[in-house]
C-alpha cells in the first residue's frame, strides 16, 4: 500500500512539475509589465517682477499655528539660493479663497489675511528685502491630506527706502506641503 501511495504521490509532483514549466515558456502570453512611474509634483513658484520671470521651487511649505489659537496658517518660502530672487508668503486660512496682503505691526493674528515678503537676488552676498503693502493671494485648491498646494499671488512690495515694485502672474503650482503643523 505505501508503494502504491509513494507512486501515486511522485506521479503527481511529475504532472505539477510539468504544468508549471509550461506556463514559463517564451510563448506564455501573461507577462509582467512595469508599473508606470509615479509623476512628482511640479512643487514650483514663478512670478514677474520688474519685467523678468521667475520660476524656481518652493523651498519650504508648512502649516503652522500658535499654540493659544486654534487657528492654522501656511506659509512658502522659495529657494533661497543667492542667485535668485524670492519670496516669502504667509496666508492665516488654509481654505480656498482670496486674502488680501497687509503689512506692519499684528499681521501674525489677522484671521483671512496674507503677508510676506519678496528679495531680489543677492549682491555680495546681502538680500535686500521688500515687504507686501497690498495685492492678494488665492488660493484655488489646497489638500492638507496629500499636501498639495495651488495658488496665485501678485501685489505691491516695498523696501525700507520706499522703493516699490510690483509682482505680478505669481503661481504656486503642485507646491508640496510638509506633514503636520507646526506650533509656536
């Protein structure tokens, strides 16, 4: 009876063995085919100032908060490499919508409101720095869950001297938010 048994089992692993070489021949039509690259998020700024367009990355994007409100901000900063110019940009909401860019003193605990700041390219290693006194940013979609960010920005910008200029056509396109918010 274990004869007949052993038979019977070494018969079965011969037919398996043989089933499973057929399905790995050249001919087999199932093949493996790779899985598509994931597309990145674009995660770039580019505005016009002073007639010249800009296009560089956002450096940083976060959601930040106060640790006595309830409320949550973000904020982008752009690469901040001396060869470029770049701005700063603080926005108290992070729903869509429109805010309008105010400066000077409680700007950090004005609901709705964005503030920032622009800063041609270094000169000998120094950054001149002009601040928002008007204009806005929207934003048109902004997912806290993936950390995406898209929106527009343009307005006034003035330096410490009175020096104003305008920026204009400013897009935050796939910009990529950190995870989390960080509290002060």
């Amino acid at each position: 009876m274990r004869s007949v048994t052993y038979v019977l089992l070494a018969a079965v692993l011969f037919v398996a063995c043989n089933n499973s070489s057929d399905n790995n021949t050249s001919e087999s039509k199932d093949t493996l085919q790779p899985a598509a690259p994931v597309k990145e998020p674009a995660n770039e700024v580019s505005f016009t100032v002073a007639d010249q367009s800009v296009t560089t990355k956002a450096w940083n994007i976060n959601l930040f908060g106060q640790n006595n409100s309830n409320g949550v901000s973000f904020n982008v900063t752009t690469t901040q490499a001396d060869s470029l110019p770049a701005v700063n940009i603080n926005v108290n909401s992070i729903q869509p919508g429109t805010y309008s860019f105010i400066s000077g003193a409680g700007t950090l605990n004005s609901p709705n409101k964005a503030y920032g700041e622009y800063s041609p390219a270094a000169v000998n290693g120094k950054r001149e720095h002009y601040f928002f006194q008007s204009g806005s940013v929207t934003i048109s979609s902004i997912d806290t869950a993936k950390g995406i960010l898209n929106a527009s920005f343009e307005g006034e910008v003035k330096n410490e001297k009175g020096k104003s200029l305008t920026i204009s056509n400013g897009k935050i396109t796939e910009g990529v938010m950190q995870k989390g918010v960080t509290r002060f």
